[in-house]
C-alpha cells in the first residue's frame, strides 16, 4: 500500500470521529502492519491539533469481549487527552456515532516498562490503579468490522473516565465488579476475566508498544481491556461502576 492510500484511510477515520458521521467498513483487506500504520496517521492528526498522548488501551483481553464482537486476537490504541472525561462528568450523545461503555481497569505507570517483561517487572513499574470506564465508538457502519479495520480506527478508541487512584499494592486479583445505568446492574463480572489477571493486560502492553518502537512512559494510562461486553449508551443515563476494593466512578449522558 502506498503512504497515500494509508494517509487517506486515516484522514476519513479522523473526520468520521470528528463529525460523529459512520464511514463504511474498509473496501480492501490490509495488513496488519498497514492497520497500525494507519492508526499511527489518525492520532498524528489529533497530536497535530494539540492533543496530547496520554497513554494506551488494551482491547480483546477478554472472552465476552472477543465473543462479543467475533475477534479473537489482543489489540491496541492510543489514548489522548481529550479522550479524558472527568469522573462525575457529563458527555453528549450526538459528540459520538454509536457509543457504548464497558468496565475496566486502569494502571498509572510510574516507571518506564517496554519489551518482554515479567508480571514482577510490571507491577514494580506501576504507580498507581483504578477503576475505569471506556467509553468506545467504532467510526464504522453498524459498529462491525474487521480486527484489521478496527485497529486502524484506533482499536474504537473514544473517551474514558478513571476513578481515584489507589496504592498499586491493591491485590487485583479477581476483584467484583458492577457497571450500572442509573444505579441498576447492567454488567457484572471479576477483573480476573481480563486475561485471568489484569496486570497480564500490562505485561502485554509493554510488549506491543516496544513492537512498534515505543514505551510505556511515566504518567502513561494503560486501560487493561473490557472485563465483560460492551453496553450501548442512551440519552439521559448515569453510568457508573464499583469495583470492589478499588472504588467507583461514573458520567452522565445528555441527548
Ligand atoms: C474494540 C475495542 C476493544 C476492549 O476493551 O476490549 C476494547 C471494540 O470493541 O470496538 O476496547
Ligand atoms: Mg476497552
């Protein structure tokens, strides 16, 4: 593929962001690499406008996740500051083309983690953890697409909220956790469906990031990947999650 056609794939993923209009699946299959190439366009232009990069997600740790949207292989994206919702905060439906949520779990690096790492070497490089909320908004028609598709579309990257922060000796293992829409359950499962263990979501992190020639740096957010499929948002809700032992966080949602 020449840089032009990757360029132009980016430039109608960012617009199909910016104006919250669907775009229809890629015509061609590309490559993997070339999918990457094309999300390292799209938040080139974002960067380019002033946002900052302010970390990454993790996408497909889990199996509701992979069942959910039939793609079976570990992805990623990149975060920027104006993906950052305040916890408490409210965001408008029409900002987005068809959004749902789902509960994470998010680490604070503290210390520079890149390559092949050990679970000890990652947890040592973490600063802090929180509970969180993805907010995801595939750019594509009917939400479908292909793994190649929606790593270029920033694996439907779109706005998260983090709750405080807590001390990284908080044992995640297998912690409950209930997402809510105006205070009833709506999803509920343990941070043990995030590859058995979110901080595997980190070990894998530093790996793929150093595959692409990058790091995790300190005050990166890591998003560990959904614990338990996504849900759709709907005018006038309030979102909230409580992970047990980590706390809680939530937005609202105007029409
Ligand atoms: C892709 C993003 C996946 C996760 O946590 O698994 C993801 C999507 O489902 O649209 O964010
Ligand atoms: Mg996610």
């Amino acid at each position: 593929m020449k840089h032009a056609d990757l360029e132009a794939i980016a430039t109608r993923l960012d617009g199909a962001a910016r104006t919250a209009t669907a775009t229809p699946q890629l015509e061609a299959a590309i490559s993997l690499a070339h999918a990457y190439a094309i999300q390292r366009l799209n938040i080139g232009g974002r960067l380019a406008r002033g946002e900052r990069r302010i970390g990454i997600k993790m996408g497909f740790t889990s199996r509701a996740k992979m069942v959910q949207m039939g793609v079976s292989d570990l992805i990623w994206g990149r975060l920027t500051s104006d993906m950052l919702v305040d916890d408490g905060a409210s965001i408008r439906l029409g900002d987005y083309v068809h959004p749902r949520v789902e509960p994470e779990v998010a680490f604070l690096v503290g210390r520079r983690l890149a390559g092949r790492v050990g679970a000890p070497q990652a947890l040592a490089a973490i600063e802090a953890v929180a509970p969180a909320l993805e907010i995801i908004d595939s750019r594509y028609e009917n939400f479908r697409f292909s793994l190649t598709d929606v790593v270029a579309d920033n694996s439907s990257s779109s706005g998260f909220v983090l709750g405080p922060w807590r001390s990284p000796a908080t044992d995640l293992d297998n912690l409950g956790l209930v997402m809510a829409f105006d205070g009833r359950a709506e999803a509920f499962g343990s941070t043990a469906a995030i590859l058995g263990h979110p901080l595997r979501s980190l070990v894998a992190a530093a790996r793929v990031v150093a595959e692409a020639g990058e790091a995790l740096e300190p005050g990166d957010i890591v998003l560990a990947g959904g614990a338990t499929a996504a849900s759709a948002l709907r005018a006038g809700i309030h979102v909230s999650l409580e992970v047990e032992s980590l706390g809680r966080c939530g937005f609202h949602v105007e029409g």
